[in-house]
C-alpha cells in the first residue's frame, strides 16, 4: 500500500535491520526497542489488522513469529520474550505487526499491561463473556 512504512520496508523501499524475509513475512529491529533486539514481524502484503489476516495466513505467519522469539531469546540470551500486537489503538503503523520482545527477570519492564481491575462482580463477568460469545457466534 502506497505510503505504509511497512509496506515500503517490505519492498526493500526503505532501509530495515532486517533479521528474517521470505514470501510471506519481512523481521526487522523495531527502531525505537522496548530492549536490544525487539524484533517487528510483519506480513509481506499490506494487512491493516489481525482481523484483516485471511484465515489461511494465520497459521504461517504465527509459525514465524513462534520461530523468531525462539531466535531473539537465543541470540540476546533472555530468559523468554514478550509477543504482542494492537489493533488499531496504539497501532503507530496501520501495517499488522507482531512484536517480538526479549526479556529477563528483572529487566524493569512494569505496566505494559496497563492498570489492572476486576470485575465488579460475577454477573458482571457474564455479561461481557455473553457479549463475547455471541458476537463469536455472529462472526
């Protein structure tokens, strides 16, 4: 898509640290990391969304992304990673993208999750989980 950051590291338009392109997905350090080698996996095409993805794609461009946080944990000596994405609130590049964090014990990462709450009670709970199902059930 013709402006898309993504799109343009994609076509090799754009300059990238890239760690991973085939026909499908283009890896690269994120320019602004969280840690040393956060990595973005994007998919080759332009796909705004996660909701967006064919249905067809998912399965290998999560194979992928399964394969690089293997590779980032082994190659910057991390006790695991963190693996996220938005869609659309807090998505700084309308192009789906998985990133693909290191982290250790200690690393100081807090609050990527936010303030957390809770429910104000179990109908409460239900409610929501009905809403979710029946639009699940719709979809």
């Amino acid at each position: 898509m013709e402006g898309c950051l993504f799109c343009e590291i994609a076509a090799g338009a754009r300059p990238a640290w890239l760690v991973h392109a085939d026909d499908t997905v283009v890896a690269f350090l994120d320019t602004r990391p969280v840690f040393p080698g956060h990595v973005l996996v994007v998919p080759r095409e332009h796909v705004p969304t996660l909701h967006d993805l064919p249905t067809g794609a998912v399965g290998g461009y999560f194979q992928q992304v399964q394969r690089i946080a293997g590779a980032v944990e082994s190659a910057m000596s991390a006790q695991g990673t963190f693996v996220a994405l938005n869609n659309k609130i807090s998505q700084s590049v309308p192009h789906l993208h998985t990133h693909v964090v290191p982290r250790s014990k200690g690393d100081g990462l807090r609050g990527f999750f936010w303030p957390r709450t809770k429910y104000a009670d179990d109908a409460q709970a239900r409610s929501h989980a009905d809403a979710i199902a029946a639009a699940l059930a719709e979809a």
